[in-house]
C-alpha cells in the first residue's frame, strides 16, 4: 500500500509537470489557431465564374500564356524560364489544373487584383486591367474545363508550392531558383520535407489558407486554395515528413505487449524469491 | 564449475561475486524509490546503445548534420526512428529519473555522513549528465538546438575579464557554427560519456562501501546483516527491481512509440538559421528550473547568472547544510515541510521556465527563486534546532 502510495505521488507531480510545460506552455506561446476561412469571405463574389470556355481559351491565349504554360491543353508558355525570372524573379507556374486547385471566386478576383487576392502587395503578376468580368468569367471557365480530376495530395503540392518551395526529401525542387527567390521573397522559402513535424496539421491548413493572420508580415501569399486541396496538401506534408507511423505504431503494441508480458514474469520471480522474506 | 575455478584463481571472480552481489546487503525497510538506481543504469545502457546506432549514421558537419538526423536515420535507414526515438525519449527520462533518486537522497537524508562521497560524486554525475545533455541537444542542428546554444554559451560572457575570450573558445567561433557542431560533437560521444562512466564506477564502488540509506536512517551493523535484517543484493533485492524495470520499461516505451513530442520539440524539425531567432527560445525541460532561477531576477542579469550559478552547485553541499544528527526526513517534521516546498517550487520553476518572461509571469519567477534558495539557507536552522531538541530530550 505505502508503495501505491508513493507511486501515485510521483504520478501525480509527472502529470502536473507534463501539464505545464506540454499542453499549457504551449498554450500560452502559440494562443488559440484561428479556424480557416475556405470560403475566402472578404474576396467579392460579384465576378462571374462561368462563361464560354472557347472565348476562355482565346482570351488565356492572347493574355495569359506570354507567361503562364497550360500543359494539358498543350500550351506552352510564351517565355522561357530564364526570360522570367529575369523579369519576374519567380517562374509563372503552369495553370493546367489550377481551375480545380483554387476557389473559384477566389480564381476570378485574383486575375483581376492579384495584390489584393494575395494580401500580398509585391505579388509578381500585374492585374489584368484590360479583362471585363465577363472576360474573367471565360478565362475561369476554361480553367475549370481543362484541369484533371482528382489530384493527389502531391500533385496538388507541387502545382501551388512548388514555385517557391523545394520538398528535398522527395526530390522535388523549386521552379525559381534560391537566389531570385531571395530577390522577391527576401528569404529563401522554407524546405516542406519535415514542416509537417515543425507545424501542427491545424496551424498549416489556418496557414495556408491565409498566411497574414498566423504570420503577419510574411511573404507568403494567400494562394486561395479549396478546402479539399488544402487538406490534401495538408495530409500530404503531414505523411512525408513522418513516413513510418504505421510501421511504429505496429510495433509498439508488440513490444508494450512483450514488456507487459515480462512484467508478469518477473512479478511471479519476485513472489517466489520474497515468499520467505518478512 | 573447472573453468570457473580456473578464473576464481586468476581474477577471485567468487570473492567478487560475494562482495558486489551475494553478500552485499540492502536494508529491508526501503520503498521502490531505492530502484531508481538501478533504473538510471538502465536508462544509461538504452542511451549508450542507441547512441551507437545514431553514431553510425550521424554527420557532424554543420551542412550535413540536419538532414542526416531527419532524412537519413528518421526514413532511409531500417528503424532508424527507433532509434533516435528511443535516444531522445532515454535522454529526457534519464532526467527524471535522476530527480526521482536525487530527491529521494534528498527527503531520506542519504547524503549525510557517511555517505558524502557517495553524494557529491552523484552530484557530478549530476553535472557531468547534464553536460552530455546539453551537448548532444546541438547536434540535430535544428532551430532550438541552435538558439539554445548560442543562448546558454552567451551566458559566459557575463564572466569578469575573460568572459568573451572565453566564449569564442567555447565556440570556437563569434557564433554558434560548424566548429561549435564538432566540438561538442567531441564530447557527447567520448568526453563526457568516459567521465560519466568512470564516476558511475566510483559512485557505486562508494555505495558498496557504506551500504545504501533507509527510510529510517539507521545503519546496518554486522549482526544485522547476519540476523537477516538486510536483504542480499543478489538474488533478493534484484528480483524485486527485475519486476519494477519491466514496468519501467512499459512506461518508456510506450513514451517511445505514441507520446515523444515532448522529447523532440517542433521547432527543431526546421533547420538551424543563425539569421533568423525564433520567437520563443527554451532550454528542453530538465534544466527549466535553474533557467527560471537564471531568468528570475529578470531586474539584473548579472544577479541573475550568480544565482543561476549558485542554484546548480549548492545541492553538492548538502551535507554540510544540514548537520542534524537525525538523518531521515521521515523522523524530521520541520524539514519535510522544507523538503515538500521546494518539490513544489521546483516544479513550479519548471513549469514556469517554459512561459515568456513578461509581466506577472517575471514577478512569480523572482518569488520562486527565492523559494529555492530559502530550502537551503533553512536547513542549518532546521539542524540547530532539532540539535537543541534532542539535547533537551536526553
């Protein structure tokens, strides 16, 4: 009983210790994660998002693809890699599924003021003044017909990361190379390989989904990703950076079970050896 | 039995035997919180030997160090998390389970005559323990790894005259970089690792000599142990500590496995940037409690590292605080108030030591501060009082 007794004490102090340098230390640091806005309530709703994606495609072509490449509609981007980034300090990414990437409304208002849409004011494409909303409505149009369906949590990734951010641990690096990126950003981006590990799930989807409200003063654009993206580009870099948790959790239970199991053995020795001991 | 006479004549392996284990005998009146020795050499053996698999994969070299912790031994390399998991976890606990004994010693007086050695070598284990820790919190060359460095190394510079020589010796650099990675490179695997052995060694050759501590402070004479008021060590205490490593070890593992993040904080997954501070710096947890002392006198930094200074070294002189003939806390009221105070403070530093130094949260860190101290400075009241007590009595 005196033993219960002492356990329960240093159990008791573990749990208020663990209590206060875990859960409530972190508490206080961080503050509460502000819930995302997936419906991106200040964007205007008033710009069309559906037109004829024809005109779409013939408006994309004259006003678009001098920078913007469209794979899957064989579109190649009027300017090559190098010209970009002379002019640009980022590479303008291929638009191919960016129609099922981004929210629609959030599509509409950003062709028409990427700054504001961002909440980035040094954000690198110009706003296409010379675009009626009715024109806007077209473009988004053929953006939403050309793009394939269901992307993977990578695809989704490295479509809207990928411009900025490298992943080296899955290979995958930045279109803009570190130094114009330094040029643009002022920093270079962080690596994705293990943010999953660095963030909480929760902190990266309120990140991702507007940048300025966790982190003021970043240059992080607000990309104006759909809920179902940002999740899978959430699970994504949450799987990458912790590749063997089935593995570990497998094999936890075994050797807990193992542990278990020789803490019977070794209680019944114990029983044995004390019997005659007083 | 020929080969072991044949050793019992070259090496006296019979003689031994008896003198570490059959014939060494532990008092029956003790609580499990005498096991907690031998739990600190088990933690030490799981450290040792998952350290050595770290060792085969680890890169010391400030460019490569990040991504041979967290690409290489956390996904390419075969249970390679299990590993560092296992490492990080064992480092953390080690500290638990070091206050659990220290503070045992502490409530059930075992640091008093004649157990002083016995005492301060702990101590330097102690020191030494730290030290190790401290060291081979830089290597994974995260953001915390880095900032914690610089922080605690800026600390010398405060010394008088050579402080800031002393500081670029330290880090072999102005800042934290590749040269401070490899020097305490150097120590966490052999320096202090050879140390930490050898006083483990002469702390337990001391225990051996003066026979463990009980709940009441008495001691064992020879016809005790002959009468059969102790217990061997050999078979009959390490079957009882067989039981308690096992769910030791359930407890561990199970921290392993599904509950490590304490033990690897967030911020060390993104890679050191000497550009860029993050916005809360904090040492891992063990050393929470002399870092709030260290923050506490938030007014004065000097006072501030004296303190600091003095909290981490006047445990080791305990026996010499405290003169009071009786040993145990268990026969001692006026120091078990004392000695259950400063448990409470000394959680309530940790905890604190974790919080932003501001407002409210500063004042509470001077007050328990001053807590810490007042357990010591209380002791050698405590002595001449149950000093006058017991001459009154008799």
């Amino acid at each position: 009983m005196k033993e219960l007794k002492i356990l329960l004490i240093l159990i008791v102090l573990v749990l208020i210790g663990y209590w206060g340098i875990e859960p409530y230390a972190h508490s206080v640091m961080h503050g509460e994660v502000k819930q995302p806005d997936h419906t991106y309530k200040d964007v205007p709703k008033n710009i069309p998002t559906t037109g004829d994606p024809v005109k779409g495609k013939e408006l994309f072509t004259t006003n678009c693809a001098s920078c913007h490449g469209l794979k899957n509609d064989g579109v190649n981007p009027g300017m090559d890699i190098q010209t970009s980034i002379t002019s640009f300090k980022v590479v303008p990414p291929d638009l191919s599924n960016i129609g099922a990437i981004l929210d629609e409304h959030f599509l509409a208002y950003f062709i028409k003021n990427p700054q504001d849409a961002t909440k980035n004011p040094k954000f690198a494409m110009p706003p296409m003044a010379q675009l009626s909303d009715e024109d806007i409505g077209h473009v988004v149009a053929y953006l939403k017909s050309v793009t394939k369906k269901d992307l993977t949590g990578k695809e989704i990734t490295v479509e809207a990361c990928g411009r900025c951010h490298s992943i080296k641990y899955q290979k995958v690096l930045s279109d803009t190379p570190k130094e114009p990126l330094k040029e643009y950003l002022g920093k270079v981006p962080p690596d994705l390989s293990v943010i999953g590990k660095a963030k909480n799930v929760e902190y990266l989807e309120t990140f991702i989904n507007n940048p300025q409200n966790t982190l003021p003063g970043t240059s992080m654009p607000r990309l104006g990703l759909t809920k179902e993206s940002t999740e899978k580009v959430v699970t994504y870099l949450d799987q990458i950076a912790d590749p063997h948790r089935d593995q570990r959790n497998t094999l936890g239970i075994w050797v807990i079970g193992y542990l278990l199991f020789m803490a019977g053995i070794t209680f019944a020795w114990k029983k044995k050896i004390w019997k005659n001991i007083h | 039995m020929k080969f072991m006479d044949w050793l019992d004549e070259r090496l006296a392996v019979r003689q031994l035997v008896k003198v570490m284990l059959t014939e060494y005998y532990v008092p029956k009146n003790i609580n499990f919180l005498w096991s907690f020795g031998v739990l600190i050499m088990l933690v030490m053996a799981i450290l040792f030997v998952s350290g050595i698999f770290l060792l085969m994969y680890y890169k010391p070299d400030a460019n490569l160090a990040f991504d041979s912790v967290n690409k290489t031994i956390m996904m390419d390399v075969e249970y390679g998390w299990l590993f560092r998991h296992t490492h990080a976890v064992g480092a953390s606990i080690m500290f638990l389970v070091l206050f659990i004994h220290m503070a045992r010693g502490i409530y059930y007086g075992s640091y008093k005559a004649p157990r002083e050695i016995v005492w301060i070598t702990g101590y330097i284990l102690f020191i030494l323990m730290s030290a190790t820790a401290f060291t081979g919190y830089l290597l994974p060359w995260g953001q915390m790894s880095y900032w914690a460095a610089q922080t605690i190394t800026t600390l010398f510079e405060k010394i008088p005259f050579i402080g800031p020589d002393l500081v670029i010796w330290i880090r072999g650099n102005y800042i934290v970089e590749d040269a401070t990675l490899t020097r305490f490179f150097a120590l966490h695997v052999m320096l202090l690792p050879l140390l930490l052995a050898i006083f483990t060694a002469i702390h337990l050759y001391a225990v051996r000599i003066v026979g463990s501590n009980n709940e009441d402070g008495g001691e064992l004479t020879k016809e005790d142990k002959k009468k059969g008021k102790g217990i061997s060590f050999w078979p009959v205490f390490m079957a009882k500590e067989f039981f308690v490593m096992s769910v030791f070890l359930v407890f561990f593992f199970y921290l392993v496995f599904y509950q490590y993040k304490f033990a690897m904080d967030q911020i060390n997954f993104i890679p050191a940037d000497y550009l860029q501070t993050p916005h809360h710096i904090y040492p891992e947890w063990y050393f929470l409690a002399f870092y709030e002392v260290l923050r506490g006198f938030f007014f004065s930094q000097n006072l501030g590292l004296i303190a600091f200074l003095f909290s981490m070294f006047i445990v080791a002189f305990l026996p010499w605080l405290d003169t009071s003939p009786i040993k145990s806390g268990k026969h001692r009221p006026l120091y078990r108030i004392m000695f259950w105070i400063f448990v409470a403070d000394f959680l309530f530093l940790t905890i604190l030591g974790k919080l932003p130094a501001t407002g409210l949260y500063a004042w509470l860190g001077f007050v328990g501060s001053i807590v810490f101290f007042i357990f010591f400075l209380a002791l050698p009241i405590i002595s001449r009082i149950e000093k006058k007590r017991l001459a009154g009595g008799m």
